[in-house]
C-alpha cells in the first residue's frame, strides 16, 4: 500500500498468502486502510518462522508496530489425519 505522509503504524501479516491473509489485503487495496497505515504482507517464502533467526531479520527489517499474526501448517484431509498432533 502506498503511504503518504508519516507513517504511526507499520501493520506485519503472517500468512500473508493465506486465505484470510489475501482477504485482507484485497480490503486493504481497495481503500479500507488508514493514511498512515503501511500494511507488510510476508509468507513462509520471506521467513521461517519457527526460526528464531529469521523471524528476528524479518522484524528488524519491517520494524512493526503491530502484528497480525495468521501463518499456519495447511494440509488436506489426509495429511491433517496423518500428522494431527503436529497440526495440533
């Protein structure tokens, strides 16, 4: 999202691919964010999150007032039956 003017919040996504996470960057695009709002999209290709390096570069780099924090392991059926604890 364009900025213009000073920026009070730097908005961080997680799961920013992810179906709610496109959702609302679609609401975002198409106006519903605030002027001094920078919105950050980011997936699993820009960091791993389980990593505590790479979420640390992520967050020094994008520097976030906040966080919405939405990634998640996805997988069909079969694969939520086989690896249920680990989607626990």
């Amino acid at each position: 999202t364009e900025v213009t003017g000073p920026v009070a919040k730097r908005i961080l996504v997680t799961g920013g691919t992810g179906l709610v996470g496109r959702a609302i960057k679609k609401v975002v695009a198409d106006g519903e964010g605030q002027p001094d709002e920078e919105w950050i999209f980011v997936s699993s290709r820009d960091a791993d999150l389980t990593s505590i390096a790479e979420t640390k570069a992520l967050f020094e780099q994008h520097k976030p007032t906040h966080v919405i924090h939405l990634a998640a392991m996805v997988g069909g059926l079969f694969k939520n039956l086989r690896y249920n604890l680990d989607f626990w």
